[in-house]
C-alpha cells in the first residue's frame, strides 16, 4: 500500500511532530496548565486540518474541550469512530526525570516525555495514520475523531458530550490506543478493562493539634486510627472484607480461566522488573488474574501530622487518605463507593468522625471477540507484526468505553500498543519509536479489513 511507504518514508516528521505535541503540558489534574491544554488541543485541532479532514472544531464543554474532527466519504460506508486524550498525568516527582519530562528526547530508540504513550504517542498516531490514507485516495470508509482532555480525571464532561451528541457520533465501531499489549514479540488485543470507584477520606480526632506529651495515651491519634481502619480493609487472604463487595463479582469459567493462562507471562521477569522478590495478591489467583479479573483495594496517598525537617511533638487532629477499588464486569462504580463509604464510617471507633469524599469512578468493560472490529484488529497485526494477537483483560481503567457501551451502544476495539515497561504515570515515562510507526501501520490496515465487505 502506498500509504505504508509514505508512512515509512515520513518517520522523522512524524515524530518531530509528536515532540512539538509533547512539549505542551496539558497536564488535566492541575489548573495552572489550563493555558497548556488549550494550546495541545489546538495543536491537534491544525494538525487535522493539515491532514484534510472535512471539518474540525474545539467543542468547549464545562471542563477541557474536545477536539471533534470528521472527514465523511459516503455516508452509504462503514464508519470509524476513534477516541484517544491529550492530556497527560501530573510529571511529578520532576527530580526523578534523567530529563524533564516536556523536553522530549530520544534515547536507545524511546521517546522519552510524560505522555510519549500515554496517550498523546498513541492518539497521534491516528492523525498521522489518517494522513497518509488521505494522501493516497487509501481511506476505504468514514472517519469521526473524539480527543478529549480530561481522561485522565475522570472524564466527567466528555460523558456529557457524548449523551448530547449520540447522532454527530454514530459510528459502527470505536476505536481507541490507549492500551498495551503482552510484549513486541507477542501482541494482544485489549479485551477487558477495569472500572474504578476513587474517595477520599477525612479522620478528624481532636479539635486542634494537640502537645503529644500533655495529650499523648489519652486522646486517639487519628493517623493511628487510619491506619488501623486501612489495614483492617484486607484480610490475610488478600481479600477485601467490605461487606457486599465481592456480591456481583463475575466470575470466569474454568475454561476461561484456562485460556488466560496461556498467555506468556514470565514472573521472574515481572519481579525483577519491579525489583521486588515476591509478588502479593488475593488467595487463589495467579498475577495476570489479580490484574485482569478481580476488584482490588489500594491506598494511593495518605498524609497528616508533621511532615516537616526534623522532629515536632504533635498529635495531630486530622488525617487523610485516597483509596481507590479496582472494579470488575458488573460491578458498579457508585455502589461499591456507597459500601465502603459506609464500611469505612461503621469501623471507625468512636474517638474520631470520618467524613468520606467520592472523587471519581468508572464501570468495567469487556469487550467481545467475536466482531467485525475485533476481527480486523486481529487481521492487522497479523498483517504489520507478522503475529495473531492474543486477547487480554488489562488492569487498567478508561470510564468513558464503559459509557461509550451503554449510551451509543457500541464496542471498542482497543488497538493499543503500549508497553509496561513505558513506565506510563511514573517518572521517565517513554514510548518505543518501533511502537509508535509500526502502530500507524497497523492501524491503516485496520481501516482496510474493517471496510472490506
Ligand atoms: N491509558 C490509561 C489506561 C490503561 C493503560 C489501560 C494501560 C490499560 C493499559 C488511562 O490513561 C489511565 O491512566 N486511566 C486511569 C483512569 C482515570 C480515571 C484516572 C487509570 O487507569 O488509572
Ligand atoms: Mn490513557
Ligand atoms: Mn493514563
């Protein structure tokens, strides 16, 4: 195809112009970038312009705009809607970048930045994809672009969006890279996502900071309280003791069970990756499942007291922490916050008053194997990678394809080509070029087995 020569033989421009895109920083989490995301979405907003799209426009909405482009061949084609986020999770802690994190570098054939993968690597690929089929008359069907800036908060606004505009967005598949596959050596294809439910919780002991010398031993210290109610969340079968938690948990057949286990997954690897000598998960599961299967629990951050230089006597009167549950197919967000908001406020001793804060959830999705989507996913790589990708449950959460499901009634075909070692929220985040070009590969012939009758 002639699109794929051209692809190839346009490699240094491809990337130069995700550097200049990394160089934004439309950070969503913190509002001094407000200023940066709006420049990554004009960015964007040009660039599918210059690629020769029919139309695009910055829709503002209560929070980050979205970038809404289409180019409409026949309306009587099959249409591809594809979603992807340009803005990217807070850089910091910056001292632990070997380079800073919007001065994009290449090193040992990665792209070093916050968010070479995560995901404006992988959106823009898209662009760059639609680009070269543009060029060479090779788009064989519709194409409708949805690039949001606030995935990485929750999606509130975009939710809004997309129930206000089901008809702009009819489409016959979604299609989204924002996701990562087993290894270079053996792709896969997303099939499963986690949902998630986000608090924060509040411990309030004594009315003010307290001298632990005059009040220490006899007033409770809320941060020792925390922590107990904290450690009292999983029992030492690594299960989640929050009542009704488990109630609607799918569970996999044994056969289902049997084929995820052929996936190749090497956890001496896995360990000596994180530098850790033993793995720690619930009872009964293996490590793929732990991530791919079951709900989880995990304090993000905890806080309160001195936290200062050297040493300061105090019993503090407040102290914090984020919790976060990883959800599973029918489980719902809201539900599951509800349970252990009321679990966390039930064991709490009567010396402290606990205040809980939803901040935000998502549901699980799974998506079938058995499309025309999923299909030519599949034929695509066997295509570009010369491998049938297998299918996998990933550990990770986008809200919005739970919603995408049931308010446009549609599957997403999750074309990710991420790597865990891209190190994706954490500092060096990084993004192989052989992922990036061989991903605009494949998503071209994406297009061509999708549009084939
Ligand atoms: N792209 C990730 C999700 C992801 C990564 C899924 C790798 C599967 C494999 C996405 O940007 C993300 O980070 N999502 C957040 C959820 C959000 C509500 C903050 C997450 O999973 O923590
Ligand atoms: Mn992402
Ligand atoms: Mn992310």
């Amino acid at each position: 195809m002639k699109s794929i020569d051209y692809i190839l033989s346009n490699k240094q421009r491809y990337l130069d112009e995700l550097f200049e895109l990394l160089r934004i920083p439309s950070v969503s989490a913190d509002k001094k970038f407000s200023g940066d995301i709006r420049k990554a979405a004009e960015f964007i907003r040009d660039k599918f312009n210059e690629a020769g799209v029919d139309s695009v426009e910055i829709h503002e909405t209560d929070g980050n705009p979205v970038v809404y482009a289409e180019k409409i061949l026949d309306k009587t084609l099959p249409t591809v809607l594809v979603y992807g986020h340009y803005d990217v999770q807070p850089a910091d802690p910056y001292e632990l970048w070997d380079s800073p994190p919007f001065e994009p570098v290449i090193k040992d054939d990665r792209i070093y930045a916050r968010g070479a993968c995560d995901d404006k690597g992988q959106m823009y690929m898209h662009v760059k994809a639609f680009e070269a089929m543009i060029k060479h008359d090779e788009l064989p069907c519709n194409v409708k672009f949805m690039i949001e800036g606030e995935e990485e908060v929750g999606s509130e606004h975009l939710g809004d969006f997309v129930k206000a505009n089901k008809e702009k967005l009819a489409a016959d598949v979604i299609l989204v890279s924002d996701t990562s596959i087993l290894s270079n050596d053996c792709p896969s294809i997303t099939v499963g996502l986690r949902g998630l439910s986000y608090i924060e919780v509040e411990v309030t002991g004594p009315n003010r900071d307290l001298h632990s010398g005059i009040y220490g031993g006899a007033v409770g210290n809320p941060i020792n309280t925390l922590c107990d109610m904290v450690s009292q969340l999983i029992d030492d079968k690594g299960h989640i003791t929050v009542p009704g938690f488990y109630d609607k948990v799918q569970d996999l057949s044994e056969a289902d069970r049997a084929a995820m286990a052929k996936a190749p997954f090497d956890i001496e690897m896995y360990k000596k990756e994180l530098d850790i000598d033993d793995v720690k998960g619930e009872e009964g599961f293996s490590t793929l499942e732990r991530v791919g299967i079951r709900p989880t629990l995990d304090v993000n951050g905890i806080w309160g007291g001195y936290i200062g230089e050297g040493a300061k006597t105090v019993l503090p009167s407040k102290a914090y922490a984020k919790i976060s549950c990883r959800l599973v197919p029918n489980q719902d967000h809201e539900e599951i916050t509800e349970l252990v908001a009321r679990h966390l406020e039930k064991i709490a001793p009567k010396h402290v008053k606990v205040k809980v804060t939803p901040l935000h959830g998502g549901q699980a999705a799974v998506i079938p194997t058995d499309s025309k989507g999923y299909r030519a996913a599949s034929q695509a790589f066997e295509k570009a990678w010369g491998k049938t990708p297998i299918p996998m449950r990933d550990g990770g959460s986008i809200p919005i394809v739970g919603l995408f499901q049931d308010v446009l009634g549609l599957d997403s075909i999750l074309l990710g080509f991420g790597l865990d070692q891209d190190a994706i929220h954490s500092p060096n985040e990084s993004y192989g070029v052989f992922n990036y070009m061989k991903g605009i590969e494949t998503i071209t012939w994406f297009y061509q087995f999708f549009a084939k009758k």
